[in-house]
C-alpha cells in the first residue's frame, strides 16, 4: 500500500475525494489484463482489493500489487507507452482514472498539480532507490545505501502516513460500498 501513501499524503481532503468522484469503480477479473505493455491506455488506476502481477516482457513477473498500488502513473508523467503488463492474478477492485480527467484538472487547480506533481516525484524518487538498493551490495560504507533498509519509508513521509491511511480508508468504504 505504499503508492498510495505517496500518493494520499501529500494531497489534502479535497483532493482525495475529487479523485474519488471523478474516478469510475471497476471490477476486474482474475485474468484480464489491465495495462499492456507497449499499448497506451490513457488510464490510471488505484487497486482498491485484489492482487495484480507486474509482468516485463524477457524478464517475466517483476512485481507484485495490492490494494492501495498505483498503476499506469509512469505513462501519465512521460505520455509513452507502458513499460510492463500488468495482470489481475485475483478478481479485483480499482479505481479507474481517466489520464484527460487528470490532466484538466492539474490545468486547472494550479494547488492540485504541485500536490499532485510532488506525491509523483516522492513515489517515482522511492521506487529508484529501491531498485537501486536491490541491485546493490549491501554494507557500501559512507554514501551508500546501509543507512536505510530495503522497503523502509524515508523519515518525511512517515509524517504523511497517518493521515494518508486515514484518507485511503475513507475513499475505500465509499467506493466499496457502492
């Protein structure tokens, strides 16, 4: 659930429940692709139950998703095609974000895009130093990655936990109570 975190953390109340409204629920079945690679989407979805796999082509399954996970942000922020397949691997409940929808509304709530456009950064920032933490020896000394083990939060955004979790939860009994 850590994308979310990124995510939820840096917006406020507002920001979640436009997100919430302008979104459609969906359900997904095992099975169905919801991403493939090399195929744009124009979409974003949140995971909201379920499991999905993360699969690159040559390289086969790279990640696994669960609720809260963030998927198709890579191609909002660049505009190209997706660099993975992403797989339900369980019946699911996402989110589904439209990339237009999104983008309008960073063009047009200048507070919503800086918030929007940090959350992104912050996630996309992690998610390098974790694959770069996975790929390197451990114990690199001054400078290297020991300070912070792998899949740990960076002490800023534990400030934002809190009230991220307490916004996923309330976006998640009013999507799933529909």
């Amino acid at each position: 659930m850590r994308k979310v975190l990124y995510i939820l953390g840096q917006m406020t109340d507002q920001d979640v429940e436009w997100l919430g409204k302008s979104g459609a629920r969906r359900s997904v079945p095992k099975g169905t692709a919801v991403i493939q690679q090399g195929k744009t989407t124009g979409r974003m979805l949140i995971l909201l139950d379920g499991m999905m796999s993360v699969e690159v082509e040559g390289l086969g399954q790279v990640a696994q998703l669960h609720c809260g996970d963030v998927v198709g942000e890579m191609s909002f922020v660049d505009s190209r095609p997706p660099a993975a397949t992403v797989v339900a691997t369980s019946d699911c409940t996402v989110l589904d974000l439209s990339h237009e929808d999104v983008a309008r509304k960073l063009d047009q709530d200048v507070g919503f895009s800086a918030r929007f456009h940090r959350a992104l950064a912050r996630f996309l920032s992690d998610r390098m130093r974790a694959t770069l933490m996975h790929f390197s020896p451990k114990n690199k000394g001054p400078g290297g990655f020991d300070d912070e083990e792998e899949g740990e939060l960076g002490i800023d955004l534990l400030d934002d936990v809190h009230m991220a979790g307490a916004r996923f939860d309330r976006m998640l009994k009013k999507l799933m109570a529909v």
